[in-house]
C-alpha cells in the first residue's frame, strides 16, 4: 500500500505534486493499492475547501485513489492507542507547564547543546491519570524515547542511524486530547497497511519517531522508505511559496499543462530516463525510484516550457482547439504553427485571440486593410493562397510591403508570424470574421 498525505492547510504545491506522481506511479509498478489520507489533525491551520482543491488538482494530473479519508476520522483511535501505550509503561503523562519547557530550552541554547526532554515527568504513570482529569491539571502524553539507535534503510539517502537522544521523549498527545503529526501519521500508515513511503527529504527527522511509535505498538512489518531531495528554486536556494514556479495555480494560469508538469517533475534528480518527452505510461514501464539523485536539484523554468511545447505539440488537433473556444480540428493545427515563438496555453492564446478579434483599422495599414476587407466580403471563396493572394493583389493595386504587412495583419492581427500560405487554408472557414 502506497499513500499520498498532503495536509490542507494551503495550496498544494510543486513539491507535493512530486510526491503523488511518485507514489502513484510506484503503487502502479507494484500492483498495489494507492490511497489519499487528508493529514487534516492541525485544526487551527486546517483551511476548509483545501482539501477539494487538492482532489480536483489530482484528477487533473489522472492520478488514480483506490480510497480518501481524513485523519481526524481516526482521532478515537489515535486516543485510544495512546492510552494503550500508556498502560504499557510506553508512554508517560507529562504536565510540564510551557514556561518549564521554555526554561529547558534557554538553558540547552546557553550550554551551546541541542535540547532534550529532560525527563522531569518521565515517572508519572498510568495512575496519574485520573488524578489529573479529575483536578483539571493540563497534561501531555509523551512516549519513551527508544533504548537502542534506529536504523532507517532509504532507497535514496542509503542507510540512516539515529541514537536515543535525538528521537527523545517526544509528545503523541496534546493537552486538548488530539494526536501530534508523527504520532498520527505512525497510527494511520500502521492501520492502513501502508508499507512503501514516497515523501519529502524535510521528513528525514520524522522517520525514526514514526517507526519507534509502530515498534512500540508492536508493528513488525518492515517499510521502504525514500526521502526525495528538495527542490531549489534559480537562485540556487529552497523553493518556496514565494516562487511562481512553486504554485500550481501559477503554473496552470500560465498554460502549462498537466502532462508537461508530470513529464518535467519525474525527470528532476533523474538521469536515467531513455528520452525526455514521455507520458506517465510510457514512465511506468522504466521509471527506477532508485536511480533518483540524492542531491536538491534545481527547477529551470525553460526546460519546463520546452517540455511543454513539446506536448502541446503532441497534442490532439480538436483538443487543443477547445482551449481556445473551437472545436475544430484547423484551428488546432493553426495554433501549432505557433509554437516556434510559443511554448504556452497562455502564450498561444496571445497569437490566436488577435486572429479572431475586431481588427484596427486606425493603424498604419488601415487604408490598405479596408481595401481587402472590402474585397474578401464581396468576391466568392477562394480555395488556395496563391489564387486568394494573386485576386487581392490584382484588384487592389497593391504591391510590396503595401499589401503583405497589411494582409499578414488583417489575417493574424500581427505584422509577424507564421507564412500565409500556412495560416489561410485553416482559417478560411472564418476569412469573413477574420477580416473584419
């Protein structure tokens, strides 16, 4: 089992996309089963409708859920697993107030060491516990920290030792009864069955405390685990929510397209790919989690619209055409003749909107331009460029650049562009509306 655990707090970003392509693409490769969890534990962050959002941003990029559901469905049995380990002399209940925390904190800083539990409630047993509901007195559930080093084998970073002291006495439960991230996380992934995790190198530190809590609730199936690389934004540092390329709203404002994002995120930190223009199909049947760098890698914007050109490019004439209002298999091939001086939906829409808009015959070429208006409206359909060209030409008296710059912007709404010849047989079925 195979999972994706975005937490809807925000909008969902470049990196968490990375993370789902991988997990779902892996769960394919393994034949099992691929679910999404909506790590929603965080009230006070948890933003309604983020999570639909999220939904509706997969289904964009056809990534595929066997079933969904929402942590804090299971908050009864995150509650009673903690209890569980607290009867088990696993766990302790903890009343430290925050200032005696902070204290501990202050002085681990002045001692130039890095902090620690310290152990002031470590004692404190199950029988503590109704003593302190019934009193009222804010308390903490904290497991114990693990006796022995936790070995973390990752397919990327290798093998990982963490000692006792850094997983420390950590909290599983909040004053207010609701399970910490980790705690949560360890209980939802041990329920479900999920056994191949795909996530972030930033949760290298939440690993081990992940996989004491399922040892300590007797757990013993084994995880894969691999921990992908940051990305860095040009500047060569973390990106970060203010970098455009790190929002997905961004990128689909913009007009690059699902396949081309897809295509781009599972070549980052990965130099095995047999060619760099592919589907998530055709990455299924070659893509090696392994092979993936285990150094940050950097997002560059102008592989990403190349990429993107290159669908677009591949894409289906008719479909193509409906990102422009048509469904029109010429209208499609048109917008492709742009493609050399575009790479984007929002870049084509810029060459095709002026093709079938009102045209300005205030400008340099007005005059000439309602001459050929006049012309186009009152002869019959001409079938070929040359013979419409050759017409225009005779029966307007125009010549030179007096009758190709204006008929290039009468035609496109652009002096520039792609060859006439190109352009007319595919908007002759418009030649009236076009200019006008």
């Amino acid at each position: 089992m195979l999972r994706f655990a975005p937490s809807p707090t925000g909008d969902m970003h470049t990196g968490n996309l990375r993370i789902a392509i991988l997990n779902y693409l892996v769960s394919q490769q393994r034949n099992e089963p691929f679910m999404i969890r909506m790590d929603d534990t965080d009230k006070e962050r948890t933003i309604e409708g983020k999570d639909t959002e999220i939904m509706q941003i997969l289904e964009k990029f056809a990534i595929k859920h066997e079933s969904v559901f929402h942590q804090s469905e299971h908050l009864h049995m995150h509650q009673t697993l903690a209890i569980k380990l607290l009867e088990e002399g696993k766990a302790f209940v903890c009343t430290c107030t925050p200032e005696q925390l902070e204290q501990d904190r202050e002085e681990a800083k002045k001692n130039k060491v890095a902090y620690r539990y310290s152990g002031r409630c470590h004692d404190v047993n199950k029988e503590e516990l109704a003593k302190l509901k019934e009193s009222k007195t804010p308390f903490v559930i904290r497991i114990k920290k693990p006796e022995h080093d936790i070995v973390t084998h990752d397919l990327i970073k290798g093998d990982i030792v963490t000692t006792p002291n850094e997983v420390d006495s950590f909290v599983i439960l909040r004053a207010d009864s609701t399970p910490t991230y980790n705690f949560a996380c360890a209980c939802d992934d041990m329920l479900s069955g999920v056994n191949f995790i795909i996530r972030g190198e930033d949760h290298l530190s939440d690993t081990p405390k992940q996989k004491h809590i399922k040892m300590q609730l007797g757990y013993e199936e084994e995880t894969t685990y691999a921990h992908l690389p940051i990305i860095l934004n040009t500047a060569g540092k973390k990106m970060s929510k203010h970098d455009d390329a790190s929002s997905l709203k961004w990128m689909f404002a913009e007009g690059f397209i699902p396949d081309a994002i897809l295509n781009y995120l599972l070549l980052l930190g990965n130099s095995s790919a047999p060619k760099e223009i592919f589907t998530l199909p055709e990455a299924i049947a070659w893509f090696n989690i392994e092979n993936i760098s285990k150094s940050a890698v950097k997002f560059d914007i102008d592989k990403l619209r190349y990429i993107n050109r290159e669908h677009l490019k591949m894409m289906d004439d008719k479909k193509l055409s409906t990102l422009f209002g048509f469904a029109d298999t010429d209208i499609g091939k048109l917008a492709k003749l742009y493609l050399e001086e575009a790479s984007t939906i929002k870049e084509l829409e810029s060459k095709i909107k002026p093709i079938f808009s009102p045209k300005d015959f205030d400008g340099e070429w007005g005059e000439e331009m309602r001459i050929m208006e006049k012309l186009i409206w009152e002869l019959p359909m001409i079938n070929t460029f040359d013979e419409f060209k050759s017409t225009i030409m005779k029966e307007s008296g125009l010549k030179g650049e007096h009758f190709f710059k204006p008929l290039h912007v009468l035609l496109t709404g652009a002096e520039h562009g792609p060859e006439l010849s190109d352009v007319y047989p595919l908007i002759k079925p418009y030649l009236l509306e076009v200019a006008s």
